[in-house]
C-alpha cells in the first residue's frame, strides 16, 4: 500500500513543476541591483521567492520568461 502513494505523490510533485514558469525578478540590496531567474508559478510567488533569500531585499521588478 506505500509504493502506490509514494508513487503518486512524486507524480504529483512532477506534474506541478510543469504548471511552474520563469520568472526574472530585479531587486536591490543596499542600492546594487540585482537579477536573478527562478522557477515559481506566478510573479508573487517569485517575488515572495526572492525576499525569503535575500532577507532585506527590495524588489523592483518581476519579468516572465516565455521559452520557445
């Protein structure tokens, strides 16, 4: 009974990397500017993202990455 629910939770967790974007997201620790490109499903989620790593980071911008 385990090895069907592990299975289906790391299906899960696969199927919901594929519904994340990239994003670009600018921000600002003491006045130099910084970019950096995470995965995430929505521009406040990778805002949010990026405060969490940086704590005292102010974003100024979140871009899309639309790939071909």
């Amino acid at each position: 009974m385990r090895k069907p629910i592990l299975t289906l939770v790391a299906l899960l967790l696969l199927v919901s990397t594929a519904f994340a974007g990239t994003f670009r997201v600018h921000y600002s620790i003491r006045g130099s500017g910084r970019d950096v490109t995470v995965q995430a499903k929505s521009s406040s989620e990778a805002r949010r993202t990026i405060m969490d790593m940086f704590p005292g980071a102010v974003v100024t911008g979140v871009h899309r990455i639309k790939l071909r």
